[in-house]
C-alpha cells in the first residue's frame, strides 16, 4: 500500500472521465436551451456592437466585442446572434469546468488533479485518485451551472460568461502561486486580471481578499518588492490595454450610440460609465435588510418556488456551509480568499441596487452581478460534498476506499441531486424556441411608414431593432434614435456628421441640460418634442413609451408599452377620447419646458408634464411603503400640482391622508379622482366607506 506510484501510468483516469463529464452535461444542457436569436436586455447591444467591431454600452466591453466577432465568424448554421449566443454558452461550459478544478486543486493541496503524483506513497494521495471526490467535485460545478442566475446568462450574449472563466482562471494562478510561490503564475495571473477588467470591472473587488490571501502565505513581501510590483503592474497594464480599442475604433464610427473615445474626457467618461449616476444609499435600513434576506432567499431556493426547488436549494445551501467549514480546518487563506471575494461581490452589487436609478429593478434583474459569488458558492458545494465523502468512506478505510456499495450509493445520490437542480429550472430556461424579441422588434418596424423616425424611450426598445436593422440589414430606411441620448453634445454631432437628408436636429447645448435628475428627464422630453415638430412635415414619427406593469404574482413579460404615431393633432382615442385641458399652477415645469401656454390643447406637449407627474406619484407611492411619511406627502403633492388631472394621483393622496386619520382631505382627494375619471371604481367605494365611517 505504501509504495510509489508506477510512472508509466501516470494519467488520473477518473478526474479526466468526471471532468469530460462535467463539461458535456453543463455543455449539452446550454446547447439544447441556447437562444437561436436576438433576446430582450443587453443581448441586442452586445451582438451589434461586436458584428460592426465597436463598443457596446459603457464601459465598453472590448474584450467580449472582440471575441465576439471571432465567434460570428464560426462556420456553424444560425444567424449571427446565434453565433454569440453560442460564445455564451461556450465560456459557461468552461467556466463550470474551472469550478471542478478549483474543487479538486483545493482538495489535493495545489498538486496536479489529471495526473498521479511519483513522489510519494498511495496513501497520500488517496483523495485525488477516488472517484467518489470527483463526483463531489461534478456536483459542485453542476450545482453553480444549474443555478437560475448563470443558466440564464450563458444561453444568450451577455459578457457575465466570459468574467466568471477569467475570474476562474485568476483565481487558479493565484493559488498556485500562493502555494509554490513561483513568480510564473503571479505574472500570468496579473496579466488575465488586467485584461478581464475589459470584460467586466467585477475584478477590482478581488484585490483586498487577493492581498489578505497572500498576506497569510507570507507572499504578500514578494510581490510587493522592487522588480516584482514593477512587473505586476506593468502586466496588469498590458492586460488593461485592451480597452484602447475603444479610442481605436472611435474616429471611425459615425452611427454610434454610447459616446466618443478619441479623446481623453471621452474615453475616461466612456470606461468610467460617466452616464451613470454615483453609487449611493438611497434606501432605510429596514429596506436594505429586506434585499439581502431576498437574496440569500433566492441562492437557498435556487429561484424556484417549488417544494422540489427548495429542497434541493436546502441541501445546496447546507453543502456550501459545509464547504466553509471544510475551508475553516483545512485552508483557511484560502478561505480568506473566496469568502472574501464573493461577500466584496455581494456587499458592492447590494449598495449599487440602492441607488435611485436602480431600486425599482428587481432582485432577478441585479442577480446577474452576483454570479462571481454564486460561483465562489458552488466550489464551496463540492467541497462540503468532499468533507462529508472523507469523513464516511475514506476515514479509516482501506487508502483505495474498498467500500464499494457505500462509493455506489454516494454515487446514486449525487447523480439525483444534479438531475434535480436540472429539472427544477429546465422550464425557466429553455430558450431554443425564443424568438419573442426579434418578433416584437420586426412588428414595430413592420408598422412604420417608410423612411420613419423612431425614438425609443427605453435602451431595452433599442436593442433589438438595433440587430435587425444593423447585423441583417432589415429596415434601413428607419432613423432609430435613443431619447435617451439626447442630453449629450456627442450624440448631436454625430447625427450632424451622417448628413441625413431631410431631417433637422434642434438647438443644443451641454448647458441646457437641468443637474437635477426629474427636470433632466423633463428637458429630454421637451428634445424629443422639438425634433418631432422640426421633422414632422418630412418624415413619420414614432415614439415608443415604456410601462411598468405592476403585477401581483408578477409575470414573465418582458416589454410592455404602445407605440404612439406622431400627429400635429391632438390625440384621439388610444388615451382619452378628447383632450383635456391643461390646468398649470404658477411656476411649474409647463413654463420651463416652454410648452404651450394656457389654453393649448396639444396632447404631445402637455405629455411631457403627465409624464413627470405619473413619475412623483409613483414615488410617492415608494416612500409610503418604506413609512417615509414627510417624503411620501411631498411626492403626492407634487403629482397633483403638476397635473390637476392625474386622477391616480388624488386617489393615492386620498390614500396617504387616510392613513393620517385626516378623513375631510382624504374624502376630497377621493371626489377629485372621481371627478377626472368617473370610473374610477375604487375611489367610489373609498367615497363610500367615508360615508360610513
């Protein structure tokens, strides 16, 4: 039993069968559900950018773009956005594959998983040859492949796939050198991390773990010492370099939608997402606690509310404490490491979620940021697998575990919890007969006149008649704009520099723009406005508007909206039957906008007024929830100051001082809604209860 293994067999059989074996279930599983086209989300975007070889939506994303268009030259059957859909697929593949490694690299202490080790007796290396560890390992990475959030990500083009394999890798190399501390892989892991940062900025996270981690091999000297921080950062720049493409590419892009790179500002605005609003706090506490107990809801029931669902999130969930465990007894730098990249990921994306622009998207929505940290969980899942494995059948046995029917048994269990997290979000997840967003892209298009002007209100309405018109060529003669763009000094230059013909941009300059965020979007309104006025007799135009739809369970829907023809008359019949008059109190926004004066009924103008109005009511609605009174009241107020006839908006102040005890003010708000909207149900039987009470 105790003499070196011969070297002429030197091939671990059984970490190559289970590691082939993960990566064609994982593989096979996203083939047969990928997505044979465009979807809804970033997809639209990220498929166009790399086809046309520019840069998606800040900050960019070079290195998906570039690989992209490698995969969108693959001699396989599909259109395009199949082709990058597949890419998708392809990194989630090898991303569940590292999770396999890093499993068993963990378990046999840095030494090499795919081959016999010479240098010692059997009995040391008894955990790296029995089959049963790599069983463990398999359902580890099954466990973060089956789980709702990356699932879903690797079946279309979204650039979390390729992040999660570079942050892998990273994390392999760093291990490696932490426990050889050969330089080698410091370098190499410096270099990946650098250039994954053109994939996603998810990496920064990782430097202060990285760091205690190296700290606790006693490397933390090494790398921090003359040549050695030199180099690191001279390759982590190499790395970075990537993200040049973007002021590359920029001179030559005349149709593009997210800034200019060309020059210094453009490319720091670009790379540091300058459109997006600073990270704050917005929300209580109590709000806060609520995300953070949804999320970790959502990790243990594996997003499925099913009975079967939360059984096997449970035994997933109990398996990953165990892994932490396992990590606590046996390696705990590296413990340090994964747990403290995986709570940097968790913590960050949680405070990203509380910033105004982002608390009315959902917990799935945001999930897909937290998929480092789902990975980092599924290593933890093979490893309180493995823990459970060493402690009932190779404790005390024989060092080639001859218990046969209990390695039988274990084997039994693992395949029938990987079948279960399969079949609990197969049906979420099958995306092989999706063609909804292309479908709904191709009806808008269908629907306008020839040489339209279309301006979506929302990214999401962009995306995909983006691909239809700029990958398949379907529907050129429509001039599709952002409205959300219409606040930068670029996007107006740019349309200038493609010379449309009849067609007319109005006045604009970067300090027209309001700092405030409500009366921003007020004067993008008024922007769109005034290009339709301006190219109205010339063009048709259309104008897409996003609704919320607040629906209790919610649904699956992804866009709901109406497409509105623009007319120099008032509309008629898809809102109101006739247009009503507009009432503005003194100094409101109707005079800021420069809209209309008293007594103009132009439905396209006053919308601009409705709009904001529907906008404070339902964050007036928000700031009840969170028991935010003094806030709640101000919202509401400025709803029906903005917009007499926003009869919703009497309804929820009638509310509001209900819940005041303030019955005479409620009772009015209450008549007032009905007053606009005769059927207004609820405010008669609100009415009604009054009487009563």
């Amino acid at each position: 039993m105790n003499e070196p293994i011969n070297s002429k067999n030197n091939l671990n059989i059984s970490a190559v069968i289970f590691f082939v074996m993960t990566l064609l279930i994982s593989g096979g599983v996203y083939l047969y559900t990928l997505a044979p086209t465009v979807t809804f989300g970033d997809s639209g975007d990220f498929i166009t950018a790399a086809y046309a070889l520019r840069f998606a939506h800040p900050p960019g994303y070079p290195v998906f773009i570039i690989l992209g268009k490698l995969f969108s030259l693959l001699p396989i059957s599909g259109e395009i956005a199949y082709r990058i859909n597949f890419m998708s697929a392809f990194f989630s593949t090898l991303s569940v594959g590292m999770v396999y490694i890093l499993v068993l690299f963990l378990v046999s202490g840095g030494k090499s998983i795919f081959k016999k080790q010479n240098n010692g007796p059997l009995s040391e290396n008894q955990e790296i040859l029995n089959p049963g560890i790599h069983a463990c390992a398999m359902l580890g990475a099954l466990s973060f492949a089956f789980s709702g959030t990356f699932w879903s990500q690797a079946l279309v083009a979204k650039v979390h796939p390729l992040a999660a394999f570079l942050t892998a890798v990273v994390f392999l190399l760093i291990l490696k050198y932490g426990w050889t501390g050969e330089r080698k892989f410091w370098f190499a892991s410096v270099f990946i991390w650098g250039f994954s940062l053109g994939t996603h900025f998810t990496p920064v996270l990782y430097i202060l773990p990285v760091l205690l981690f190296l700290w606790y091999e006693k490397k933390l000297k090494d790398i921090l010492s003359g040549s050695s921080l030199i180099y690191g950062v001279s390759l982590a720049l190499l790395g970075f370099s990537v993200n040049l493409m973007i002021p590359l590419v920029s001179p030559h892009l005349i149709e593009v939608e997210w800034g200019l790179g060309d020059s210094w500002q453009g490319f720091k605005h670009i790379l540091l997402r300058g459109d997006y609003a600073p990270y704050e706090w917005a929300r209580p506490f109590s709000a806060l606690a609520e995300q953070i107990s949804t999320a970790a809801g959502t990790l243990i029931t594996g997003q499925s509310t099913s009975l079967l669902g939360l059984l096997y999130g449970l035994i997933i969930t109990c398996m990953g404490l165990l892994g932490i465990l396992w990590l606590i007894k046996n390696r705990r730098g590296e413990l340090a490491l994964l747990a403290g990249a995986a709570f940097m990921v968790w913590g960050f994306y949680i405070a990203n979620s509380n910033h105004p622009m982002t608390r009315q998207l959902s917990l799935e929505t945001r999930d897909i940021f937290f998929i480092p940290a789902y990975m980092i969980f599924g290593i933890w899942v093979g490893l309180g697998l493995v823990g459970i494995y060493q402690k009932k059948f190779l404790e005390g046995e024989s060092p080639t575990g001859n218990n046969k029917t209990g390695v039988i048994i274990w084997m039994i269990v693992i395949i029938f919890l990987s079948c279960l997290g399969f079949s609990i979000q197969i049906q979420r997840h099958n995306e092989r007969e999706y063609f909804l967003a292309k479908d709904y892209a191709r009806c808008l298009m269908d629907t306008m006149e020839k040489d339209a002007i279309y301006i979506g209100d929302d990214d999401m309405h962009l995306f995909p008649l983006w691909y239809l018109q700029q990958v398949e060529g379907y529907r050129t003669d429509i001039l599709i704009f952002s409205r959300t763009s219409f606040y930068k000094q670029w996007y107006y230059d740019n349309l200038k520099k493609r010379n449309l013909p009849q067609f007319q941009l109005p006045a604009f300059s970067e300090g027209m723009v309001p700092k405030d965020i409500l009366k921003a979007q007020a004067f993008l309104d008024k922007q769109l406005f005034a290009l339709f006025t301006l190219n109205l007799a010339e063009r048709p135009c259309y104008f897409y508007q996003k609704y919320p739809l607040k629906i209790t369970p919610p649904l699956p829907v992804s866009q709901v909206g109406l497409l509105y023809r623009v007319t120099q008359n008032p509309l008629k019949g898809s809102i109101q039957a006739e247009p009503y008059p507009y009432l503005p109190p003194a100094n409101s926004y109707q005079y800021q906008l420069g809209l209309q004066p008293l007594g103009e009924r132009d439905f396209w103008r006053n919308w601009a007024i409705e709009r904001l109005s529907d906008y404070h009511d339902l964050e007036g609605q928000y700031w009840m929830g969170q028991m935010n009174l003094i806030r709640a009241e101000a919202e509401l107020l400025q709803a029906v100051d903005l917009n007499p006839f926003n009869a919703r908006g009497h309804f929820d102040l009638g509310e509001y001082y209900l819940t005041q005890g303030e019955f005479e003010k409620a009772r009015d708000s209450y008549a007032r809604a009905l007053y606009i909207n005769p059927d207004m149900e609820k405010a008669r039987v609100a009415i009604d209860k009054l009487k009563i009470r």
